[in-house]
C-alpha cells in the first residue's frame, strides 16, 4: 500500500512537469498558419502549396496574411481570463478554460459566443486549429 502512495506521488510529480512545459498562460504571438491550400511559415518566409491548383489563392491571401493573421496575439492570464489583440480591427476579451483531456481551448467571448478548438504543444509552440464549414484553419503561437 505505502508502494502504490509513493507510485501515485510520482505520477502526479510527472504529470505536474508535464502541465508545466504545457503552459498556455502568457502573450502569444501568430507565426503559421496553415490550412487546406497552403502552410506558411511567418518565422522562414516560407511558404507549401498543398493544392497548387489554388496557388493564386494562396499568393494572395499570404499577401494579406501580413495584414490579417500576423499581427494577432494572444495573451492567457492565470485567473482564466484572455485578450486577443487585433490590430486591423479591436481587442476580444472573455474567459478561457483548457480541458486537457480532450485537447480542447474553450474561448467564450464577452458576448457569450463560444468557441471549442483544437489545441496541441510541440516544440515550445502552440498549436490551435478550428474547424471551418470547408475545411481548417491551424495557427501556431510562439511566446512573445
């Protein structure tokens, strides 16, 4: 029995490092982006078609990806709150919550709108991903 305490003790020790470099508090700032056309990297200047019968599409909309996704950030506090600045247009604010079983980012804005989307850590970046009616769109974070 004091075995299976000292087991469960180092498994919440574990888990506890774990959480810890899984950390989503803190400024994050867009640097991919990535969908069902294209991957762009904002950090390489780089850019993968996947559809290259789209690749005007893709060619102009990185064009105004400068513009549009970039500049966004997001920053999580650590009583659940979050602001997503936008400069194009204004700053959203409202709670978040982290369910980590089901690596989900739950965003509920001011106005009660309710957002679930996918998340995943890999590398010191985070990754979010919402789905779309015809497709995804994935962006990666990395800390400001």
């Amino acid at each position: 029995n004091d075995n299976m305490k000292k087991n469960f003790f180092l498994i919440i020790v574990i888990l506890g490092f774990n959480c810890q470099s899984q950390d989503i508090k803190g400024s994050w700032k867009v640097i991919s982006y990535e969908d069902e056309i294209a991957y762009f990297n904002k950090s390489k200047d780089s850019i993968s078609y996947k559809d290259s019968s789209r690749k005007n599409e893709a060619d102009n909309f990185k064009k105004m990806s400068d513009l549009l996704i970039f500049p966004i950030t997001y920053v999580f506090d650590d009583k659940g709150n979050y602001t997503m600045n936008f400069p194009m247009m204004d700053i959203v604010k409202g709670k978040y919550q982290l369910d980590k079983s089901n690596h989900k980012l739950i965003l509920i804005d001011e106005e009660g709108k309710k957002d679930e989307l996918s998340y995943l850590f890999r590398n010191e970046l985070l990754f979010i991903e919402m789905e779309m009616e015809n497709g995804f769109i994935k962006l990666g974070f990395k800390r400001n």
